[in-house]
C-alpha cells in the first residue's frame, strides 16, 4: 500500500484548528534539548521574510468567519507569535468567537487596528507592534492585554469601552507626540488598570472613566510636552470614578499636567516617589480640584512638583502626607499648594523633608486631626507674599509649627480655628522689615498658643485673637520685635518653667511694642488675668503703668501744647495715689507736711509770728502738731487756729497748709472713687 505524501499545513489551517503558532525563530535549548522561541522586538518585524507573512484578513476569518458564522468550530484561543501581518485587521462591530493572542507581532499596514463596537471575549497583544488601536465602545467578556511590550505608534482609543476583565498596559508604549496618546475617556473597567513601567508620550484621557478596582502607574511615564497650543495634560482623568487606590508612584513622572478633578478614588491615592511638572508655565502640575479619595494621600519619599499642586475643595477621607517632597512654583506669585476649602478628616504633615518654594493655601480648609509642619520648609521670597496662607483655616488637632519650621514669608491665620498651636523651636521670618511674620488676627485658639520661636524677624499680629493660654518667653521677643495686640484675650499667660520668665515689667516692655502705639485694652486684658489668679500686686502696676503711659501719648494739638502741664500732672497722680490704684500713697506727702508744719509752726511761734489771742487763758499753751492737723484737715474745728494767731509771712504758710489740706484730702477722695482709673 502506497502510503500518502506528507503535505505541511498553512498557518491557517493550524490556527483554524485552534494550534498555537510560533513564527519567530528557534534556537536549541539547554542540554541538546528541544528547541525553544524566545521574545523578539517587534519593531524590526518591516524586515521578516515572506514566511513569517500572515493576512490580516484570514486572521479576521478565523475570527469570526464568512457572514460571522463560526468557521472552524472550535472556541480555542487563537494563538499567533512573530508573525508580520499584512493588511489592515478590521473587526468593526464583530463578534469574536475565540479569544486572541497575538505575541511579538508587526502590523505592517499604516492603519491602526480597528475593534471599534466589536465583542470579544478576551484580547491579548504582548510585544505587538502596531500604528495605533482603535476599540471605541467595544466590549471584553475578559481582559484587554497592550503591555508587556505593546507599541502603539498612533492613537490608541477606546472611549466608551467596556472591560469586564482588567485594562492591562504594563510595560506598554503609547507613542503620538503632540496629539493622545491614549483616550480612555467614559471607559468601563470591572477589574484594574494597569500602566506599571508604561511610557506614553502625547496626552492621555480617563475622562469619567470608571474603574472597579485600582489604577496603578507606578514607575511610568506620561509625557504631554510636545503639545502645541492649549492645556499640556499628560493625564486628563476629570471624573475619575476608581474603586479602589491610585497608584502615580515609584518613579512614577508626569511632563503636563495631571488632572484628576473631580474624581472619586474609592481606596488611597499614593504620589510616594513620584514626579510632576508642568510644562507651560499656567497650569497646575497635578489638579486635583474637588477630587474625593476615601482613603488616604501619600506624597512621600522624594515626591516632587515643579508647578502647582491644587487641591481646592479635595476631601481626604484618611492621612494626608508631604513628606520628603519639594513642591515648586517659579511663576511670580504663583502658589506651591493651593488647597483652599480642602477637607482631612485626619492628621495633615508637611513635615519630616517637606519643602515649599511658592505660596502654600489653607485658606478655609479643615484638618479634623493635627497640622504637622515640623522640620518642614516653606518659602515665598516675593515681596508681600506669604509662606502659609491658612486664613479661616480649622484644626481640630494641634498646629505644629514647632521644632524645625522655617517660613520665609507672612504665616497668616486670619480668622482660623485651631485646638492648640504650637511654635516651639520654630522658625519665622518677614520677607522685608515692618511686614507680619505670623499674623493671628481675629483667630480663636481653644487650649493655646506655646509661642517660643527659636527664630522671629517681623511684626506678630494678634489683634482680637482669642486663645485659651498664652505661653511664651522673653528669649521670644528679643531683638525689639514689633507686635499687634489690640482686642488680643486670653484665660492664662506665662512661660514654660524650664525658661526664661516674662515678668511683669518684661510683660510691660512686651504690650509697649506695640505698632499702633498706646492701646488700652491690652492692658485691661493683663490686668484682668492677674486678678484672676490672685496677683493683686502684678495687676496694680499693670493699671498704673497703663495710666501713665496713656499720658505720655497727647492725641490732640491742645494736648500736645499743655505737655508740660500734663507731665506735671501725671507725676502728681503717679505720687499720690498712684492714679488711684495706690491710694494709701497720699499718706506719704500727708506725713511730710504734718510733720513739716510741726516744726515749723512751732518754730514761727517761738520766734512770735504766731501769737496768742488776746482772751486766751495764759495756762493754755500752743502746740504745733495740733495747730498743723487743724489747718491740715478739710472741716476740722480743734480750735487752736483761733486761739494763736499767724502774723505776716506765716498766715501765708497756713493758709498753703489748708488749701493743701483741701488739696490732697480731694485727691484721696477722688483715688478712692476711682475718678482717675481712665481706661
């Protein structure tokens, strides 16, 4: 019996029958063993030889087949590896029958592969190289492989799409300078997206793209600054809706913006390592304006962004952390971190390595934990810029400005709320003399305010600040810093015990400084204090040097002209009652001339300038210290003036003697009543 030639079949008849075929070439393996096929570059595929040659078309037949019947019956995953396909794959609004594999493949035609609105159940396309990809509103009952080495070198598009396995672009190359690179907008992905070790150059979109699981780009690269006119986005997700985390760390880079608005990132957001630039000069480096990440923010780790970095109205559900980062924004007056009306329901760190070159925003936004700024750097050397701007700013927490903080520039907490703020060891500097270096004006501060900078240069304004302690130290306020304390109030003042004490008169010296010059209610409010934790004698010489230097400060031109008067005046209401806080210190001037008036009365009298009424019985002798406290006391009838009589020069000395005696007995009256305690 004649046996039959043997005839090789085609690669379609192998695919057909559901054989893997590997085109590329074998070499011998280990030990004599069998031959093996190892990956080969795509990219040389224009080079391969005929019989590495495969129809776009006969794959598309296999595919689906003729009027989309199946054709070979069987459901197998078509597998094809190094092969150089000819002609354009078209499998527009197909239904797939069998999964596609296609390893290390060249398409050489100049379309790109078209899947738009097609069916299939899963497609894989590792080490392909191909011009472009275009799967608008196609379905995958599995997974859509264009990684592990995919190259696209057009456009690749899948708005609209929806993949019920995972997006996986790992290690992929997505290539169209100037235009996109990849447009994934209102996407539908069931599982994650993967872009680990991706490089794509032109824009990329995820616009209102939803993704079941995570997003991780970790270690890619998005670049955008080819891009000719409008906005460089290396990545547009606004309205990102993912599941679970995002992932734009490990190396990951970003040359365009990255804007992630309004998206909603169900797990953390982790930027640990990553690097965003923008690349026009106006727009952010990574926008996330009233984005919602239910779980933590992560920018650790040697992050860095040249360019805005804004968060406006975001909300982080966990820990929101910048540390070891470098945010950087050269445009003049541009802002490093703008995170106006941002919400974190716990602890904020820019700490620990964080430096800021540009203007960081907190205006309104609400830590429901700590605000960390330890060891964190914050300059804005601008003129009349600041460092922090955390106006109406809310810390439910402790503000840490303390204990290697640096600010170059105003830190303004207008109007904020914080549960305690702690300056210690820190560091404050005013861009230019008589600027605000930390400005608290109009702030509540619930526990306190630890003020013990290592480093002030500028005016601190505390104007109608409201906190529970003041605690600061005379080391503070070296170096003649000015301060504003009109309508400052407080429940306690002091210092740390292990530091210098403010005394009194240090405290004095402190509300002297002030930049508006005399302000009453500074002094009332530390006078207030005293009294309320028993320092009697503390508040006293706070009311009384108020009362003094009220005087020394004229406010009209009449005052100013009667200076010398009022100086006079003041001195005398200083000695005497000590602008009635100190009454008892009329004593002292009653004493000197009581006991003045008795020697010298009872000298006029032994040298007959006084004499004896002439009805006076001859027993009765004269005494000078009577004779004094009757013309000394306002009213007082001891009848000794009648009974001696003063001549000449000496009736004018006792007339002085009861006009003075009307004199200070007005003035202990009036330091009794309080006529003089002026606020």
């Amino acid at each position: 019996m004649t046996e039959e030639p043997h005839v090789p079949r085609t690669h379609e008849e192998k695919l057909g029958a559901g054989e893997e075929v590997d085109l590329r070439p074998r070499a011998a393996g280990a030990g004599g063993g069998a031959a093996t096929s190892a990956r080969v570059d795509a990219a040389g595929g224009e080079h391969w030889g005929a019989a590495r040659e495969v129809d776009a078309s006969m794959l598309a037949k296999l595919l689906i087949g003729q009027g989309g019947s199946a054709p070979t019956g069987t459901h197998r995953t078509l597998w094809l590896a190094g092969a150089r396909i000819v002609g354009t794959l078209d499998l527009t609004a197909a239904v797939l029958t069998r999964p596609l594999y296609l390893e290390d493949c060249y398409f050489a035609a100049e379309t790109p592969l078209l899947f738009n609105d097609a069916r299939a159940v899963r497609i894989q396309l590792p080490g392909c190289h191909a011009r472009g990809f275009q799967g608008r509103a196609m379905h995958t009952q599995g997974d859509l492989c264009l990684g592990d080495g995919f190259t696209a070198t057009g456009e690749v598009q899948l708005q609209g799409a929806h993949i019920h396995g995972t997006l996986d672009c790992d290690d992929g190359t997505f290539t169209n300078p100037g235009g996109k690179a990849l447009d994934a907008s209102r996407i539908s992905v069931d599982g994650s997206l993967w872009f680990v070790k991706a490089r794509l150059t032109g824009g990329v979109r995820l616009i209102s793209a939803q993704i079941g699981g995570q997003v991780n780009c970790a270690k890619s690269s998005f670049d955008n600054s080819a891009s000719e006119g409008g906005r460089n986005l290396a990545l547009d997700a606004y309205g990102l809706d993912v599941k679970g985390s995002m992932f734009l760390c490990g190396g990951f880079t970003a040359l365009g913006e990255v804007r992630l608005g309004r998206s909603r990132i169900g797990g953390d957001l982790d930027c640990s390592h990553g690097s965003f630039t923008q690349v026009d000069g106006s727009t952010p480096a990574l926008n996330l304006y009233g984005t919602s990440v239910i779980g933590a923010m992560l920018c650790k780790e040697r992050f860095t962004a040249v360019g805005e970095v804004r968060m406006i109205g975001a909300r982080i559900g966990a820990e929101l952390e910048f540390l070891d980062s470098t945010f950087t924004n050269e445009a003049k007056g541009g802002k490093a971190l703008s995170a106006e009306r941002l919400t974190v329901e716990s602890t904020m760190k820019c700490s620990k390595g964080f430096r800021a070159d540009g203007e960081v925003d907190l205006a309104g936004a609400r830590i429901g934990g700590d605000l960390d700024l330890r060891e964190g750097s914050f300059t804005n050397s601008a003129e009349d810029e600041k460092a922090i701007d955390a106006k109406r700013l809310t810390v439910l927490g402790t503000a840490k400005c303390s204990a290697g903080f640096s600010a170059v520039g105003e830190v303004d907490f207008t109007s904020a709320h914080i549960g305690e703020l702690d300056c210690k060891g820190g560091s404050f500097t005013a861009t230019t003399a008589g600027k605000c270096a930390i400005t608290l004006l109009s702030a509540e501060v619930t526990r306190g305010v630890l003020f013990r900078p290592e480093h002030l240069y500028g005016v601190v304004d505390l104007r109608s600040a409201k906190v529970g302690r003041w605690d600061d130290s005379a080391k503070a306020w070296r170096g003649g810093h000015a301060i504003r304390l009109s309508g400052f109030t407080y429940n306690s003042i002091g210092s740390a015990a292990d530091d210098e004490h403010m005394v009194t008169a240090k405290r004095l010296d402190w509300i002297s400084r002030d930049a508006e010059g005399f302000v009453p209610q500074p002094y009332r409010q530390l006078a207030d204090v005293y009294q309320r934790e028993g320092s009697e004698r503390d508040a006293r010489k706070v009311q009384i040097t108020a009362q003094w230097r009220r005087r020394n400060h004229p406010k009209t031109r009449a005052d100013r002209r009667m200076l010398p008067f009022r100086t006079a005046w003041k001195g005398i209401l200083r000695g005497t009652i000590g602008f009635g806080y100190q009454p008892w210190l009329i004593l002292l001037p009653i004493a000197v001339l009581y006991s003045f008036g008795c020697y010298w009365f009872s000298r006029a009298y032994e040298h007959d300038d006084i004499v004896r009424a002439r009805t006076l019985d001859p027993d009765v002798e004269f005494s000078g210290a009577i004779y004094t406290a009757d013309l000394l006391i306002p009213g007082a009838n001891l009848g000794e003036r009648s009974r001696f009589l003063a001549t000449e020069g000496t009736a004018v000395w006792a007339a002085s003697y009861t006009l003075a005696g009307w004199a200070l007995a007005a003035m202990l009256i009036a330091g009794l009543t309080g006529v003089f305690k002026r606020p």
